[in-house]
C-alpha cells in the first residue's frame, strides 16, 4: 500500500498499535518513525497508560522528525472526564531539510490510515506542543 507522491507504505503495527490505544487504551502514546531504506512508517516506541506528558515528549529526538499519537485524559469546566487523541506531526528546525520534506509529504497519507485522530498539531520546537497548547486544542 505505498503512496505514489512519497512512496512510503505503512506497517500494519501501526495501525494495530493506534486501534490498541484508541479502543482498549492500552498505550498512552505511539512514536512513529519513516524508515528510509524500507520505504514505510514504523512504530518506533509505545508508552505505557501510566507513563505522563513529561515521558512522552522526552521520548522525541530532539533533532529527528517524527509523528506522534498522544491520547491526553482532562477533566472540563463541567466535571466531566474526556480524552482526546492528538496527532503530533514533530519536526523540529535542527532537523535534515530531505528528512523533513519526507515527513511532510508523508503526513496526509499516514494520518489517513489512524482512524480516529481528534486533534492535529504540527510542532517544529517543545514550545509548539507543551502541556498548555494541548489543554487550548483539547476543548
């Protein structure tokens, strides 16, 4: 199932990995890595429900692209308990130029294949993703 426009198929653990975290909440994040040479996105890391905000973001490279999937549990203004899955396309400027360009391209598509994404950020340094953008995009 490769895309034509970036030529990059998606593993199936990927999908598999997102159904866990969106259906039995099993995960509270998935870091997903392009590996070049096999031409497709793998998963690269799963972070444990008991894992917090801190770990996931400590668990991207600061000089590497990757996407992201974080589901983020809040609590709002009338008491009720919510979660929201975010879809985090990280791409930070220290990055390589071809690195970034094929992430960018890639990003439609993958995004595609994650049913059930409810919020996108896209982030190019921490500042762009801390805990106060994910509170503002959740409600």
């Amino acid at each position: 199932m490769a895309n034509a426009a970036s030529g990059m198929a998606v593993d199936d653990a990927c999908r598999l990995k997102f159904l866990e975290l969106k259906s039995k909440r099993t995960h509270r994040f998935i870091i997903f890595k392009i590996e070049e040479k096999q031409k497709q996105v793998i998963v690269e890391k799963v972070g444990e429900p008991s894992q917090s905000y801190e770990d996931f973001t400590s668990s991207l490279p600061a000089d590497e692209c990757r996407y992201a999937v974080y589901d983020f549990d809040f609590v709002t203004a009338e008491n009720c308990q919510k979660s929201r899955i975010f879809f985090i396309a990280w791409s930070p400027d220290t990055a390589k130029v071809r690195s970034k360009m094929i992430y960018a391209s890639s990003k439609d598509r993958f995004k595609r294949e994650l049913d059930g994404i409810q919020v996108e950020l896209q982030a190019t340094d921490p500042s762009e993703m801390d805990m106060d953008v994910i509170k503002s995009r959740a409600n």
